[in-house]
C-alpha cells in the first residue's frame, strides 16, 4: 500500500506499529484485523471495530499517535500496512 494513501481498514488488513506504554519497553508488533468473532489477542488478530482500527484508519504510515487501552496511554508509531494475500506479504 502507498505510505500517502488513506488506510482503508478491513479484514485481512495487518499493521506493523512501534511503541511503549508508561513502565513498559518499546516494542514493535503486527497487527492483523479481522470479524470480531475471529479476535485473538495471542496470535495479535484484533478486531476491525476495535480502537486501533478506528485510529489507524485515520493515519498515514509514519504517523504517531495515542491509544487509550484498559492498562494507560500507549504510543504508537504505523510503520507499515498490507493486506492479508497481497503480492508484498
């Protein structure tokens, strides 16, 4: 996907985000969202209703950003977006 493209966030959309959260160490994980009933928070699938959908459909690559979560603030950085099947997955 284009870095200056809008994020179209749908199932089968995966994001690599880089952050930290207050007391915790940086990290940098993928993100694939999919249908809520497919949730799975250990092997990182989240739904594309959930909260970092929401923001990362409002973000281009590159950009920084807040999440609310249960346990704080955590910032984040969207380093990458594909899709699910795409040539360059």
């Amino acid at each position: 996907m284009s870095d200056n493209q809008p994020i179209h966030v749908d199932v089968g959309t995966w994001v690599r985000v880089a952050g930290s959260a207050p007391g915790e160490d940086h990290f940098e994980e993928v993100f694939e969202f999919v249908t809520p009933s497919q949730v799975d928070l250990v092997e990182n699938k989240l739904s594309v209703e959930s909260p970092l959908a929401h923001v990362v459909s409002q973000a281009r690559v590159g950009d920084e950003f807040e999440l609310n979560t249960n346990t704080g603030k955590v910032e984040m950085r969207l380093l990458e977006v594909g899709r699910r099947g795409a040539e360059n997955d």
